[in-house]
C-alpha cells in the first residue's frame, strides 16, 4: 500500500511538474511578452500572454509565466500593454497616393483598407498591382481589396468610371470586372433600377459581392432584398427616412435628364441638393421599414461619419495635423480652405446633420457596422482620420468601445470572407496586430496610442512609426 501511494505522488509530482514546464513553439521570429489581450469577440481582456509569431503568423499564445522563447526569436516585453487586432479602414481611395497615404496608414495602425474607386481609365490595372506589391513585401503598404472602377450610370459621376445604359451593358461590365480580378464591384448614384438589378445578378452568378451606393432610383428595401453586401455613407436612409422621398425620385429622373448638359460643379450641386432636401425632410418613424430590411437581409453598413464632421478651417489651424501631410498637400488644402466654403458646402449649410441618427438606428437594430473614412477627399488624414471616425462612432453613433473596435477589426473581417485569418488576435490567425499604452475598451480615443505595430509579422516600434510619418510628410505623389 506505501509502495502504491508513493507511486501516487510521484506520478502527481510529476504532472505538476509537467503543468509548470516552460512552453513556447520550436521556432518563432517574434515574441510578444506579457500582454494583455484585446478580446474583441467577447469584450474580455486577457492579461499575462504571450504571443509567438512566426513567417507572419501567430503560432501559439501562452500564459506568459510559463512561455519560453525560442533561441533566434527576438523578443517584445509589452507589459502593461493591450493588444488589438490591426485595424480596418474599409473605404478609402488610397491608389492614387500611396506614398503618402500608405505609411500614414501604418503608422495608425491600419493594416487592412478596401479601396473603392480611383478616377484613372485603368484603375484596375493600378488597383490590382498595388495589391500584388502589398503582398509580396515590394511595398510597405495594409492588405489592399479593391473593385478598380465604379460602375455608374449615364452619365457617370465620377471619371473613370463604368456607364452603363442597359442592362445588358450592366452585364457585361460585371462580367469584365470578374475576369480581371476585382474584389468586388461597386454600384453608384445615377444607375436605373432595371440596369441594378442586372448588375447585382450578374455579380451573384459570377460569385463577387456588390457593395457601394444604392443609387438614388433604388429603394433601401429594394438594395437589401437584391443581395447587396454593403452600403456606403448611408447612401439610401436618406430618403428611406424622408416624407419626399417619391417626389425626389421624380426630380432626380428629370436631373438625369440634363445632366449631360451640366458642368462641375453644376451637376454635384445640382444633385446634393436633392441629397439636402431628403435631410431636411427626415422622418424618423418612416426609417422603420429599410432598417428591418437591412437588417432582415444582413447587410453591413459603412456611415463614414468623418466626411460629414470635416472642419477645413480647424484642420488647416492645428498644426500637428498638417505636419504629416506632404508639403504640397498642405499648400493646397491651406488654399481650398482660404477660399472659404465651396458651392457643394453651401448647398447643407444650415442642414441637420442626420447620418449619426440613421447610424445609431441601424446599430440599435443590429445591423453591421464597419469603420471607414473616404479618405482620398480633402481634409481627411490617412490614419488619423480613422480614429477621429471611431470617436464619432461612439460619441455620435451611439456604439461602445467595444463595438467601434469591432467596426474596425472582427466586422470587416467577416464581411470581406477574411475571419479565419483576420480580425481577431488568436493562434493560426495572421500576424496583424497593434500595441497599445492603454485599454482601449475604457476609452476608444486610446486605440490612438500605438506603441507598435506588427504588420504580417513585421515589427514596427514606436521609432519605427515615426519614421513612416516623416515619410509621407517627404511624400511627391
């Protein structure tokens, strides 16, 4: 019997022995000591962990007390800080500037952005190669998605554009997209119902998504039910919500009419103001019908709140801002905003600003939210803006801090098919992480205080960053 209870406590002895043993894989280019991680499924924080990464992704994470690095690996302590999954920004027009825009981006802890439309008769030719550089470590850059051209109607917003006046031209240009290797595709504002819907078909027989604008001849209801995936700035609440909504379908088949006739920036005025006239006739009981739709449908919505909040005069005011734009930059959105507002500007002056509203009644619904920021257009910053779109999110919106992370982090990753490798800070997933000084679930306004980025494994300390600042402030392009 002694013979059998020493065997016992031996056998015990050992396993205790065992469960303090030191742990950690055979091979690993990074270690990320004693963190504490950002749970942005479950809100949790996990203190005391250590994280492995190796050839670009996390490989293990342990209790730190027990966490051995491998010979070779070179080792972070982030006690004391929180660490998140890298960050989205899901609506950028980055192609044409990515010198700039690119290490800003970084610098702020976006790793991954979708790209929506650059005005260049090849755009997806420039969007594609970019993507390619990105990926094979030619360019540091965040993980690029991109659509190339938007597909418009006749005539068409925006240069470069697609304009499509049938359904058959619909079609065919979904199918040219598809073939050349597009994301996804993109609808805009001046596209017919008839010409949508062929669009939207197509793109569902051909397997890639449809996000952008619902155009302004499309309900809110319709887009859902159609299959869209997103929905940009809101585009369509707007007159879902408002008592003139007929009347303003009506006026804009008119405008459609004479736009060929019309010159920038004629035409956008002519169209923002019936954009206005659908603010100004916001009614908040008839928005009930296209959030069920949104919601019913799963679609995910990007409000951009930033575009709206742009203060031009304050921007070119404060300094640290424009210290990280190239010079030539500075000089030119010093002068658009000297030159006092412009006719688009005029055209809300005095309006509500009913965006938030419509965001918050979307989030209160349940329906996806993603954090984006347009940047692209003037007095928006690459990286900082998306963090002043955060805090709109939640001081505006009406989200948590948890929730204004997760627009940024684990919704995009699902959204864009990409949550089995992105989106949350966990084995097996890509290393695309950001170190934080302080917890970012207390206040969103500290998932700005970055202290390093690991970008698909790469590690860039806070001199690092810095370095990337003064880069895009060097920028030519």
């Amino acid at each position: 019997m002694r013979r059998a209870l020493l065997s016992l406590v031996l056998v015990a002895s050992a396993a205790a022995g065992d469960a303090n043993a030191p742990e950690g894989p055979a091979s690993a280019d990074l270690v990320i000591a004693n963190a504490t991680i950002v749970d942005v499924e479950s809100g949790e924080l996990i203190p005391g962990r250590t994280i492995f990464i190796d050839a670009g992704r996390i490989v293990a994470i342990v209790e730190a007390s027990r966490a051995a690095a491998p010979d070779g690996a070179r080792e972070v302590d982030a006690t004391g800080h929180y660490v998140i999954p890298g960050l989205w920004d899901a609506h950028v027009h980055s192609a044409g500037g990515t010198g700039w825009h690119f290490p800003l981006l970084v610098a702020h802890g976006i790793t991954s952005v979708r790209n929506l439309h650059t005005t260049v008769d090849t755009a997806l030719e420039l969007t594609s190669a970019i993507g390619r550089r990105v990926a094979a470590g030619e360019q540091l850059g965040p993980r690029f998605l991109a659509n190339g051209p938007i597909i418009d109607g006749h005539p068409a917003s925006w240069p470069g554009a697609l304009a499509v006046r049938t359904a058959a031209e619909g079609r065919a240009a979904v199918d040219s997209l598809a073939a050349a290797g597009a994301d996804f595709v993109k609808v805009y504002d001046n596209l017919l119902p008839e010409v949508y819907d062929a669009i939207v078909a197509a793109a569902a027989e051909r397997g890639i998504p449809v996000d952008g604008h619902v155009p302004f001849l499309v309900t809110a209801e319709h887009a859902a039910a159609s299959g869209q995936r997103t929905v940009e700035h809101l585009t369509g609440m707007n007159l879902a919500c408002s008592s003139r909504a007929a009347a303003l379908r009506s006026e804009f088949e008119a405008l459609l009419e004479r736009l060929p006739s019309l010159f920038f920036p004629e035409s956008a005025v002519a169209f923002f103001s019936l954009v206005r006239e659908a603010s100004d006739s916001r009614d908040p009981a008839l928005c009930a019908p296209a959030v069920e739709a949104y919601a019913a449908a799963g679609v995910t919505v990007v409000p951009t709140l930033v575009i709206g909040a742009m203060d031009a005069d304050r921007l070119v005011a404060d300094s640290a801002r424009m210290r990280l734009l190239p010079v030539d930059m500075r000089g030119a959105w010093s002068g658009m905003a000297a030159g006092g507002p412009g006719p688009i500007d005029a055209v809300f002056a005095g309006s509500d600003w009913t965006a938030p509203d419509n965001a918050r009644l979307l989030h209160e619904a349940g329906v996806r939210i993603l954090a984006g920021t347009d940047i692209g257009n003037p007095f928006l910053i690459p990286g900082l803006s998306l963090h002043d779109e955060l805090g709109l999110l939640v001081g505006e919106a009406g989200l948590s801090a948890l929730d204004a992370l997760r627009a940024a982090t684990i919704n995009p990753a699902r959204t864009f098919g990409l949550a089995d490798s992105l989106g949350t800070v966990a084995e097996g997933k890509l290393a695309d992480l950001v170190l934080l000084e302080a917890n970012p679930l207390e206040d969103i306004g500290n998932a700005a205080a970055i202290d390093a980025v690991v970008l698909n494994g790469r590690y860039l300390d806070r001199g690092a960053l810095d370095a990337l600042m003064a880069e895009a402030a060097a920028a030519r392009d």
